[in-house]
C-alpha cells in the first residue's frame, strides 16, 4: 500500500470577541444553512415528483 500524503489542519482557535468577526461568521453559518436547505429540498422534488406519478 502507498504512503498517504494527507495531513490533518489545525483549526486556528479565534480568542477575540470582535463584534464585527461575530457578525461574519454568524453571517457564513446562516448561508451554508440555506445552501444546505436549499439543496436538500432541490434534490427531493425530483423523488417527490416520482412516486407521485
């Protein structure tokens, strides 16, 4: 078997309370959370329509 080259990331720990950095990644949370709706509700019409035929 071949070595892997993956590496794991740190995840850099955020220490401030900045308002403004609060404000953008509440803002980045909330996108993602209907990016996910949305594409999780896009991928169900299709098999909604089908077993409605």
């Amino acid at each position: 078997m071949s070595k892997s080259n993956l590496h794991a990331l740190s995840q850099p720990e955020v220490a401030t309370t900045d308002p403004l950095h609060e404000l953008i990644r509440q803002g980045a949370r909330d996108l993602i959370a209907k990016a996910v709706e949305f594409g999780a509700s896009g991928l169900a019409e299709p098999v909604c329509r089908c077993f409605n035929t």
